[in-house]
C-alpha cells in the first residue's frame, strides 16, 4: 500500500558546498505527486532567484515550487522517482529521486541523464 505521508511534511536542505543548513522544503502529496515548495530560507541573502530564467526570474524563493511530478510505487513505497527539482542556485532543472531512510531523513538525488551523474543531499525533517 501507498504511504505517501512518510515523504510529506516540512525538511531542512543542505548547501552543496558547505554542508549547512539552507532552506526549508514542504514536501505535499497531491493528485498521487509528491511536489514540494521552500517555505523559509536559513542562509544570509536578498531571498531572490537571481539565477532563475523565464517567469522565475528574480522571483521570491519563498514560495517556489522546487520539485514536482514525484511518483512513487506500492513495491518501494519509500522511493519517489520520475519527477523534477529546479536549483534556484544555478537556475537549472534536473530530474529528481528520493528515498525516505527513516522518519528523519531523506536521500535528495539531482542528475541529469543518468542517475549515477548526479549529486545527492541528506534532508532532515525539520522539528516542531
């Protein structure tokens, strides 16, 4: 059986190069997707997507849609796949995969192509 709620809910993401604290991600079950959508920023910065192109350009990042179209299966319920996650930083999108590891942790994989090309964050559920 589906157990989309495990996904869902508020996590802290890493910065790639430091390894800290960046943002906060609410991750929502919608119409069988999981799509998820920064609700705070904990880095010093304008909050604005200067990087971003087309409609996203110098947009608020508070309240952008990060990731989106994120399927998941009734054999690996703990794995989403098939979706994507736009990097404010660099303005690009990639396709996108997470695995829940356990109640406080998710595994955030970018690539392109192949996944093994890609980059991989460790989210943590952020607490009340």
């Amino acid at each position: 059986p589906h157990k989309p709620y495990i996904a869902s809910g508020d996590w802290i993401t890493e910065d790639d190069k430091t390894g800290k604290a960046s943002s906060v991600v609410r991750l929502e079950f919608r119409d069988g997707e999981l799509s998820g959508i920064i609700t705070a920023l904990l880095v010093e910065g304008d909050g604005i997507c200067d990087a971003c192109r087309g409609d996203k350009k110098d947009a608020p990042l508070i309240g952008m849609t990060i990731l989106w179209g994120l399927r998941n299966s009734d054999d690996e319920p703990e794995i989403w796949n098939g979706g994507e996650v736009f990097d404010p930083d660099s303005g690009t999108t990639y396709k996108a995969k997470i695995e829940v590891i356990d109640a406080e942790t998710l595994s955030m994989r970018a690539y392109i192509g192949l996944q093994f090309l890609g980059r991989t964050q460790l989210w943590k559920r952020k607490k009340e």
